[in-house]
C-alpha cells in the first residue's frame, strides 16, 4: 500500500486565490495514483495521497525567504 505525500504551497495561481482549490487537489490525487497504477502497477484502491499545504512564510529557497527571494528575481529580470 503506497503512501504518498504531495506539499503544495499555500498560494493560488492567480493574484486572487490563496489556495489549492478542491478540484485541484482531485486532480492531483488522480495524476499521482495513476503514475503509481502506470509505473509500479500499484491498484488505485491502495494507493493513498495526503496533501500537504505549505504557508508561503514557512518556505523558501536560495537562501531566502520565498517572498524575498522572488523580489529579488523579479528586480534582477527587469535589469
């Protein structure tokens, strides 16, 4: 029985949204069960998905806090 763990952020994709929708995470739970049905011929009825939101404070990368990190990417990209 398969258990996979998916951490999305906490933030939509548009300025308006501040999460994953349900359907969103339908669809997620359905692509990643079927890569495990395709690829280790793993029955969709035992594999589990857990979805795990992520605030956009309590992540980052390259050094920095996420928010900080994509100011300064975006300052970079316009020079």
């Amino acid at each position: 029985m398969p258990i996979v763990t998916v951490q999305v952020t906490r933030e939509g994709t548009t300025p308006d949204r501040n999460s994953v929708t349900a359907e969103e995470k339908a669809a997620i739970i359905k692509g990643v069960s079927q890569v495990l049905l395709d690829v280790l011929n793993k029955p969709l009825e035992s594999t589990y998905v857990v979805i795990e939101e992520v605030d956009l404070d309590n992540w980052g990368w390259g050094g920095l806090p996420t928010v900080q990190y994509r100011k300064q990417r975006a300052a970079a990209a316009k020079s």
